[in-house]
C-alpha cells in the first residue's frame, strides 16, 4: 500500500501569499540545482543543472515581480508546512559521493512534483488572473523539469525510485 500524503486546506492561503510560497520553492530549487551541478563530475550532467538554475531562478524572479506588482506591501514569514507545499526534505542537499547524489535526485524530483501539486492544487482557488496564469505555466514547466530529471537520472546509469507522487486537485 502506497505511503498516504498530508492534504493541506489551500482555501485559506491568499494570492499573495502563494506566490511568496511559489518564489520560495523556485529559489531552493535553483540551489539545490548548483549544489547538483558543482557535484556533477560530467559536462553535459553539469551542463543540464547549470541550465535549470537558470530557469528557477527567472521563475523566482517572475514570481517576485508579480509579488511586487500586485502586492507591494506584502511581507511573509513563512513556516515549516508553508514550505512543506512545495519542498521535500532539507534545504541543503548532500550530494558529495554516489550514494547521496542518488538521494539528492529524489529529493529534486519529489520536490518539484510537490511543487507541480500546489500549483495546480492553488490554480483554480487564484482569485487573481495573472496568478493563476503564472501558475499554470509553472506547473507545465515543473511537469517538463521531471521529465528531464529523470532522463538526466537513467543517463548516469541509475533507476529513480521517487517517493513523492503527484498530489491530484
């Protein structure tokens, strides 16, 4: 029987406030993604995780824009299960041998499923169009990203057994 995930209640969050969630998942992303890439002892391994912190970070940077463009005077401090939405596992990942790059993996790919799941989860409940459209394109893009992760995973010989399905709305 398969492991039974924490629902959360997103009716109460506000559009502000998924979108400081939303940036916060793009930016630890993006750093897990150079700690990946300066463990990564091949070029196109290296070259691939270069490339998507790239990516996270011009989502986190849309994300604070539209933060700023809607919400100036918005300011969160944000808790453990607001994080918890959108990451899986430490902040800081351990990458520095084979055993733990494996782990690292997984928890990359489950955290950007945990993510793809609270953008689509929050998508419907956006009360702000541009939030939902923002959300929608990061959901496809995060969808794209696994998919990557993944290949990026089975092309360094390994089998990813990920432990965070996507959370369905």
């Amino acid at each position: 029987m398969g492991r039974q995930f924490e629902q959360f209640d997103l009716s109460a969050i506000t559009d502000d406030k998924a979108l400081a969630i939303a940036a916060y998942g793009e930016a630890v992303a993006a750093y897990r993604y150079i700690v990946l890439a300066e463990k990564s002892r091949s070029g196109p391994l290296q070259t691939s995780f270069h490339a998507m912190v790239q990516a996270e970070n011009v989502q986190r940077d849309m994300l604070q824009k539209l933060l700023q463009e809607l919400f100036p005077s918005a300011c969160f401090y944000l808790t453990n299960r607001d994080k918890a939405l959108v990451c899986v596992g430490p902040r800081l990942l351990d990458a520095r041998d084979d055993a733990r790059f494996d782990e690292a993996m997984r928890l990359t790919i489950a955290s950007e499923k945990r993510s793809i799941s609270f953008y689509t989860r929050y998508l419907p409940i956006a009360a702000n169009r541009k939030v939902a459209e923002a959300f929608g394109r990061l959901a496809a893009d995060g969808l794209i990203r696994v998919r990557d992760l993944r290949a990026l995973f089975v092309s360094t010989g390994r089998q990813v057994s990920e432990f965070c399905p996507i959370i369905p709305k």
